[in-house]
C-alpha cells in the first residue's frame, strides 16, 4: 500500500468509531455519486455517437463479428 493511503487509515484509525461510522456512510455517498457521474457522462457519449451514426445493427452473430473485426483491425 502506498503511504498516502497508509497515512489516510492511521488518520481513520484516530477517530473515534462513530466518527468512523459517519465517514464511512459519506464516503458511500460519494461513491455513488461519483458512479451515477460516470455512467451520465457515458450515456452521454453513447447518445452522442448514436447521433453521429456510430453505431450498428444487426442480430447477435453479425454484432459479435463486428465485434471481432474490431478488435482485429485494432492490432
């Protein structure tokens, strides 16, 4: 563990358990407003690429091969 991190928990560690509790519950929170943060800005880009035609239709094999050709024109 990095000593950032170890200094972080020592600081914890000085709490008193429900400054703990406390903590822990805003730090939940923030978490999940960080994910819901990036899950907006990605459907943003998806909507973003759907508008500017990005995309691809088909049933699942022809998707999965568009899939693998991708990946393949990549290397």
């Amino acid at each position: 563990m990095n000593t950032k991190i170890n200094d972080i928990l020592e600081d914890f560690d000085s709490l008193s358990l429900n400054e703990q509790e406390e903590l822990i519950e805003i730090e939940k929170k923030r978490l999940i407003e960080n994910k819901r943060k990036l899950l907006v800005d990605e459907v943003k880009e998806a909507e973003n690429e759907y508008t500017e035609g990005k995309y691809i239709t088909g049933d699942t094999d022809e998707l999965m091969r568009a899939i693998d050709d991708e990946n393949t024109s990549d290397k």
